[in-house]
C-alpha cells in the first residue's frame, strides 16, 4: 500500500476543525512557527507529535502534545526544528567513526568494537535517516536480534553503540532529543567465573614452560605476574622496567596513559609478586625497556594466546584464561583479609569497590566452609 504524502486537516469528536492540528498516515503534527537550524530564522514547520518518543495515537492525545508543544514555546521564546534531511544512519555512522579515530580518545580496541556493532546495526537501520530512529526502531532491532539467538549482553551493547552514535548527532546539531531514551535494557544474568587455584595458575605456567618451545617462559612469566599483580592482560603487556622499583617495592600499571581508564595505579608488592620480578629480572634483555619484549609492534597477546591454549589443554585446565588470573588476584587478596578499597585500588577501580564486590568477590567454596566454622552460638556468659 502506498503511503499517502498529503496533510488532511484533523477534527475532533465534535466535528469541529482543531486549528494548527495535522494528520497524514496515521501520525499527528502540530503546525508551529519554530527556529530553522541551519539558517536560524523561523519559519513554519509541522512537527510531529510525540510522548516518550512514542507518536500520538489519537486526537486526544495530539491535542494535549500541541498543548505541550505551545507551552514550551511560550516558556523558552523559540523553539528549535530538527533539519528535515538529516543522513542515513549508515552515511552518518561514517562520520562518526572517523571522528572517533580523529580524536584518538578510545582505545583502538573500542573502536573496533564499534565498528562491529555499528555494522549490525547498520544491517537494519542503514537507510534510515537518524530523525527517524525512535523507540519503534530500536525495539524492533532488539527482538530481531534476539530472535536471531543472540545473547541479550551482545544486543545491551548494540544498544549503547547507537546511543553513541544519536548522543553524537545531537552534539553536532543534527538533533535536538535522544528518541530513544526509555527504551528497556534487556536482563541477563552474567555468568559466573570459575576462580583458579593457584595449583592451577601453577601447572598451566609449567606446561608452557614444557610445551611452548618459541616462548614458553615468556608465557609462564605473564600468567604468573597477572596472578600475582592483577593486571589486564594489554596493560601487562605494556609494562617496562621503570614501571618497577624494587626500593619502594611497587610496580606501577598504566604509566603509558593506555589503560582501561587511562589512569595508572600502584600496586605494592605482595611477597610472590616480588620474588617473580625479581626472578623475571635476571632474563631482562639488555636491548629492550619492557618485561615483553618480544611483543612490542603488535601490542596484542596474540602469540601468547597460541601458547596459553596449549599450555592449559596439556595442563588440563581447560577453563583457563589470562582474565581469570586477574579474577584469581581479586578474590585471594580478599580472602586473605586485604580491605576492599585497597583491593579495588590495586585493580584500578575507581567506584570505591562496589564492582569487586559484584564482580571479583566470589571466594572457594573451601575458604567460606572454614569461615563458617568460625561462627558460635553458645551462650554468652554476662559481665560482671
């Protein structure tokens, strides 16, 4: 069926004519005298009437939105019209994700990630001009996704992409709202981590050792300093020698300016944590500044991957993986009795603990059975 293009003037139960009032395929407008962005001067537009992002859908409702509509402009002065040819999403997508490589103020990990999602999201939405994305638009993406199979974490972070990409929009002008605020995330339940012994951090550092004959001990080495400093896998792999002082006896992670929140933390050492350092200090190559130095051009743990993933097939510890050694530092500093700020301040948290918590505080189950030996209930006998 085609749309019909033309504006049929609206009346109301009473069959009387609502000035200023418009309708054409099915949506509502109010004519307003409004602010042309790209000239700023008024002229007249006819705006289409929403709620929440959501259009009228009776004369109602119109009726109270050109209510609201009028109201502001008698409040503000003015009021201010999107363009009406705003780009496509995929056209403006484009501009976006070279602004962000301009700037250069996300990891370039990010923004590969971005460019992933956007590339979905352009799969959909790809002609459709960004004024137009409204609720309507993102719900219905949402349910194709999931009805696709994908995971509802997944889908949560197309969500984000797009916000990016509006919120983006609205700072160059393009738009005046975000038409999606309100819509839902969707619930998922994170799955839990399994926490590593350190017998098993253990046994995966020698089976590298035994098995990974280009760099086995430059496999064992990381595995062992994450375990024993909590560090991402990247920043670990960045670390030089300056970033250690063994007279103060800390190791500072993300002195480069390139970790997660682009801040660096100290991290005290712990006695395994100084003995591997200085263990890994008697093989430093007198040629390079950095613990890794092997891995500088490519700044990824892609040869280590290969050599992880034979370790702990050879170790038998198939669930292993370089972040549970970070998950491994968090849980054994708890354990041990370590405060949590201290704790969320090693791993380079900033939220005072509350994702350590949530995220890092699950302990062996060993470890809670004795501390649960711990509690008594016999009587207490009173002061005298």
């Amino acid at each position: 069926m085609k749309a019909n293009s033309s504006f049929g003037k609206v009346f109301n139960g009473r069959g009387q004519r609502v000035r200023g009032l418009w309708e054409r395929n099915g949506s509502y407008y109010a004519q307003l005298t409004v602010t042309d962005q790209t000239t700023n001067l008024p002229v007249v537009r006819r705006l289409r009437l929403e709620f929440n992002g959501v259009p009228v859908a009776s004369v109602a409702d119109a009726v109270k939105a050109q209510t609201v509509l009028q109201a502001q402009r008698t409040t503000q002065g003015e009021l201010k019209a999107e363009r009406k040819n705003t780009p496509t999403f995929a056209q403006y997508a484009t501009d976006y994700l070279t602004h962000l490589t301009a700037l250069n103020s996300k990891r370039p990990a990010t923004i590969t990630m971005e460019k992933l999602c956007i590339r979905r999201l352009s799969e959909f939405m790809g002609e459709t001009r960004i004024r137009s994305i409204d609720k309507r638009t993102l719900n219905a993406y949402m349910a194709k996704r999931v009805s696709d199979g994908v995971g509802p974490r997944t889908v949560n972070i197309e969500h984000m992409i797009l916000r990016n990409v509006l919120k983006q929009a609205i700072a160059d002008g393009l738009l005046q709202s975000l038409a999606i605020e309100g819509v839902q995330w969707l619930k998922y339940s994170p799955q839990r981590k399994p926490l590593l012994t350190a017998q098993q951090i253990n046994s995966v550092a020698l089976a590298a050792l035994a098995h990974c004959p280009n760099n086995g001990q430059q496999t064992a080495d990381f595995i062992k300093l994450m375990a024993y400093s909590g560090g991402r896998a990247s920043e670990t792999l960045r670390l030089r020698w300056q970033d250690v002082d063994f007279t103060q006896g800390t190791l500072t992670i993300g002195a480069d300016g390139l970790a997660k929140n682009h801040k660096s933390r100290t991290v005290e050492f712990n006695p395994s944590l100084q003995a591997h350092l200085q263990d890994m200090a008697t093989r430093k190559q007198p040629d390079s500044d950095y613990l890794f130095p092997s891995n500088r051009q490519s700044l990824n743990i892609t040869s280590l991957d290969t050599s992880i993933a034979t370790a702990r097939t050879k170790a038998n510890v198939p669930q292993f993986t370089a972040h549970l050694c970070r998950h491994h530092f968090a849980s054994l500093c708890l354990m041990s009795g370590v405060d949590v700020q201290t704790v969320s301040s090693w791993l380079g948290h900033s939220d005072g603990g509350a994702l350590l918590l949530k995220t890092y505080g699950h302990l062996l189950n060993a470890h809670r059975q004795s501390q649960a030996q711990r509690v008594v209930f016999a009587p207490i006998a009173a002061a005298c």
